[in-house]
C-alpha cells in the first residue's frame, strides 16, 4: 500500500475502528515491558481535553496514529505513534510525526518530548525520532527514570 493514499486526520473517539486500533497498540505494548513501564494511553485516557489524537486512514482502514498530550508552559509530549505492521518500513511513521510536529508548531509549543521502549523492537522508533532531531533527556512531567523507557525531547 502506498503511503500517498493515506489522510491523516482528527480521530473522531466513537469511531468502533479506534477501538480496534488502541487495543491492538495495548496488546503490541503488553510484552515489551511490565505493566508500570507501559505507558500506552487508552481509548479513554484520549478524552482527556490536553490530549489530541490523528489517525491514518487509507481504504476505510485505521493505519496509524499519533498524538500530542499538552503538559503546559509549551511543553507537549508525543504519544501513541503507531504504524500498521504492514506499513512499517513505508514512510509512514515519518509522515505522522511531520504531522504531529507541524501541529505543535502550529499549537505555539517551544518543545515536544516522548517516553518510548528501550528494548530492541524499539530501536526503529528510537532512530526515526533521533534523525527528526531528538535528543535523550532525563524524565519529564510525571515519568520517573526506569530501565524499559527512553525519553528523547526536541525544541522547536
């Protein structure tokens, strides 16, 4: 599938296919990590008024998401990036990060930091968020320092 026919837009939270696609993220997180390292936001932690959340749409199927949760003073941390299996390796997960970060531009943020996995199935992850110019840094809002995470952040 190419990644051209796919529109990233506003997740509507009734949408059944954005239950599907938070519960197979849940699933994917639940062997990386003890369950007080997984920090994976539910369907309905995605109501909470500091969070917005895209999706990545392509033939009536939900093939991504990304997120930005608002912790203050400009501060936004980039949640729940997640590609489809089939699409990993595409450029997807390129394209909803230029998303999230044009948004958080667009939101006024000065900077955007993400908790991920420091297991090798993150090492993807770890090296697309580095090459869009995040850095490591120590843990930010409510993270303590934990063996299963890697903070990165960037400034805008």
């Amino acid at each position: 599938m190419s990644t051209a026919a796919v529109a990233i837009v506003p997740a509507r939270l009734e949408d059944p296919r954005l239950a599907v696609l938070v519960a197979e993220h849940l699933a994917e997180m639940e062997p990386t990590a003890p369950a007080c390292s997984r920090h994976a936001l539910s369907l309905e932690q995605f109501r909470d008024p500091a969070v917005r959340l895209w999706v990545a749409e392509s033939a009536g199927a939900l093939v991504g998401s990304v997120a930005l949760k608002d912790l203050g003073g400009g501060h936004l941390e980039l949640k729940t990036m997640r590609v489809a299996p089939s699409l990993r390796g595409s450029g997807l997960g390129r394209r909803l990060l230029d998303h999230a970060l044009e948004q958080a531009r667009a939101a006024g943020a000065t900077r955007v930091s993400l908790e991920t996995g420091s297991g090798d199935v993150f090492a993807p992850a770890r090296g697309l968020y580095r090459a869009h110019g995040f850095v490591d840094c120590e843990p930010f809002g409510d993270y303590r320092p934990d063996r299963h995470s890697t903070f990165l952040t960037r400034t805008l």
